[in-house]
C-alpha cells in the first residue's frame, strides 16, 4: 500500500480550521467541517491529552493539515462499553484509545481499524521517535494498529529492601533464589509473596512469566494468536507446576492470596508484612501516593527473575508496552489524524507524562528522566524497555476476547488448588475460538 492509498481519498478533504465542536450524534463526527475526534477514557492522564490536542490546535498548518481536533473523554468505569459502541457503530470517533490489541483484535480483523504498517513505513519518524517494539502490544496477526501516546509499564518485581536487609537477603535475580528468599521470609513470619487473591490477573502474571522465561517468546506469541495447543506445550505445564509448587510452599500466604485486592496485596509490602510483589511499573506510583515514606527509604525493585535452564533471555519483558491511539477505517482526514498522532509523539508530550510519573515508550523520554517524580526508578523502567529483545503484552489484555473469562476462571482454579497442571492446560486448549484467528 502506497502512502497515496494510506491516506485515502479523505487526505485532499481540507477541514476548517476553528470548526464548531462535534455533535452528539455519531454520524456526524467525521463529516465535512467537524473536527477530528478522539476517544480516551477520563482519567489521571485526559488531562495531559487535551493539553497536546490543544497545542495541535494552535497551529493546524505546523502540524500538517488544517483543521482542529477534540477530544472526548468517558468515565473510565465505563469506558471498555463506549469504545465496543465506538467500534462497532456507524461514523464515530476517528481515533480511540486502548491499552492493548485485545479489545481491539476483532474490529481490526474485520478491516473496520486502519493497519498502521504503512503509515509508519511512510512517515520515518514516527519510526525515530519510538523505542522498539513500542508497536508490539497494539498488533493484531503482527500488523500495528495504534500508535503509543501513554507509559509504559512493564511487570517488575517490587521488594522491601529493610526487610531483605534485615534477614541478610538480596533481591533475586534466578529462580532459584526466589525460593530461598521466600522460605527465609517464611521462616521470619513474613509472607514471601503479596498477591491480590481476588484479581486472577494479578496471579496470571507469575504464569506468564514463567513461560516466558521457560519456553521464551515464542510460546507466548502463539498464545496471542490464538494457538490452542500453545496451552499444552511443556513450557505452560512446566511453569504451572511451579506455581503450584510455590503454593504448597506457603510463599503466596496461607490460603494461596495473601490480600483481596492490588491495593491491599501494596500496603502489605509498605507495612512490612510481605516481601515481594509483583506488579505493572505504575504501581510505583500508587505507592508513592499511599506509602511516600517508604516508598523513598525502603522500595525495591528488580526485574523479573531468570530461570537456569529455561529459553527465555533474562531481559525479556512483560506486561503493557503502552496505552495507543488506534484509527478509524471511516476516519475522512487521515492526513489530519497523521498530524494529531505526531503531536501525541512528540516532546511536549512525552515531557507531560513524564511529570504525572508515566514513561514514554519514545526517544525523546530518554533525556528528559531527571524530571520523572522518582528519577531512579523512571530510568530503571526506560532501560528495561530499551533494552527488552521481547516485551511480550499481557494476556489478560492480548488474548482473544473469547479467551479472556475462561482465562480468569482456570488461573484462580490453579490458583486456588482446585487444578493441576495438566487440568488446566487441557481446559484452556478446549476453549473454542472463532475460526478468523486461528493461526
């Protein structure tokens, strides 16, 4: 596809600069003398993507093509509903916000998303702009479809470092010395691990990254695609049977969750009463907000650790590569949605996110990290995702929506003890996908 077929025919369609705001009715969104619209969820960070729509605003013909753009924020309680209205609607929105190609794979499948392939190939510095692999976790069958506007946030290993210090332990960095360091913690009547039982997602990240660093990429990227048999392969076994492993330890608490939700499952580590945790990179932040004092003299971090034997390469990461503005097949103006999506990359932008204590997947984030809230960790989080051979999107957000309950259910069944192994890699395989996504 050349950039001529990209832009389509809606590129020579000029809009008025300063047109009225958009109309409630969704069909009018996109037509002639309407400004471009993007949908985003209202939450801590709308406020710093109004601020870039409104400096592309200011100077329609700098950005490339002359004509304003609004932005239109929903709760985000309720924002999962309005972007599957989005989708599946008439004209509406010409960009739309999402964490993940997850919710988005059936829309782009059914061609009603644009595939971006293109757009990066004709427009270099989009490419120069963002760190590898930034386009990774907006893919559908390894075509982009969104462009990353928000952090980063991989899953790290938090730790309390008086708590390791005080019982002569280091953070670890294999597998094996996560055992050591929970049976030690145990010893000293502190729970090793801090989970949030109620969330399966929260346990699904141990299971992930086990088969990464296990099987290696791979068989994660067969799971994204839809593989079934990916579910049965030895990693997933393998990685199953060192959950269950360290649940008859006790290293997840008595009863296999050591607190209801995220949040509780952070204030434990914060008090002292858990050692480690695992959690998105933003959790760092929630930290700071909740526990300040110990998030300046006693926080911890560490990546995930490395599994002796296994595939996977110690620098591999998992977990959300960013949050991306995807396009529209009806968008009218995709010159103009080229421009905004420019602006969302470039340094004023990354410079805002910067200060709300977010990480840009962009270059340009690099020279500004003095400026994050907490520098240390801001930089420890960028190098990790600059230097990840793998970032590899979390499967509660990548894998097919009809995967994704089932999913739930047989990570806390694994969870829980009511499953083995096997019991849960069969029952995952014998989850039906449409045939469309079948590799």
């Amino acid at each position: 596809m050349s950039r001529r077929s990209f832009l389509g025919a809606g590129a020579s369609t000029v809009l008025a600069a300063g047109a009225a705001g958009c109309d409630s009715d969704a069909d009018s969104d996109t037509a002639a003398g309407a400004p471009l619209v993007a949908l985003v969820p209202e939450d801590g960070i709308a406020g710093i993507h109004a601020a870039t729509v409104r400096r592309f605003n200011e100077s329609p013909g700098e950005a490339g093509a002359e004509t304003t753009a609004e932005l239109r924020a929903v709760p985000s309680a309720s924002y999962a509903r309005a972007l599957e209205t989005a989708l599946d609607g008439g004209r509406g929105p010409d960009l739309l916000f999402t964490w993940s190609a997850g919710a988005i794979r059936v829309s782009a499948e059914e061609h009603r998303l644009v595939d971006l392939y293109n757009l990066t190939e004709d427009y270099p510095e989009f490419g120069e702009r963002l760190l590898p692999g930034a386009l990774n976790g907006c893919a559908v069958n390894q075509r982009p479809f969104g462009i990353p506007v928000r952090g980063t946030r991989p899953v790290v290993l938090f730790y309390h470092r008086a708590l390791f210090a005080d019982l002569g332990l280091r953070p670890p960095a294999t597998w094996a010395d996560l055992k050591k360091a929970a049976a030690r913690l145990r010893t000293a009547d502190v729970i090793p691990v801090a989970l949030a039982g109620a969330d399966p997602a929260a346990a699904a990240r141990w299971l992930e990254y086990l088969v990464e660093r296990i099987g290696g990429p791979e068989v994660a990227d067969r799971i994204r695609s839809g593989d079934s048999g990916a579910w049965t392969d030895r990693a997933v076994l393998r990685a199953a049977e060192e959950i269950i492993s360290l649940l008859d330890s006790g290293a997840f608490g008595a009863d296999g969750g050591a607190a209801g939700t995220g949040g509780e499952a952070a204030a434990l580590l914060a008090r002292g009463r858990a050692g480690l945790l695992l959690a998105e990179s933003g959790q760092h932040a929630e930290l700071a907000r909740r526990f300040p004092a110990f998030t300046d003299r006693n926080l911890g971090w560490v990546p995930f650790p490395v599994v002796d034997d296994g595939k996977g390469k110690p620098k591999s990461l998992l977990g959300t590569p960013a949050g991306y503005l995807t396009m529209s097949e009806r968008t009218e103006n995709r010159l103009a949605a080229v421009a905004l999506l420019k602006e969302f990359t470039g340094t004023a932008h990354s410079k805002a996110l910067l200060r709300a204590g977010e990480v840009p997947a962009t270059s340009a984030a690099a020279k500004s990290l003095g400026h994050a809230p907490y520098p240390d960790f801001a930089r420890f989080q960028y190098d990790l995702v600059r230097k990840a051979p793998a970032y590899t999107l979390s499967w509660e957000r990548a894998v097919h929506p009809a995967w994704r309950d089932p999913m739930r259910t047989e990570v806390g069944s694994l969870f829980a003890g009511r499953s083995t192994s096997r019991e849960f890699s069969k029952a995952m395989r014998s989850v039906e996908l449409p045939s469309a996504v079948r590799p």
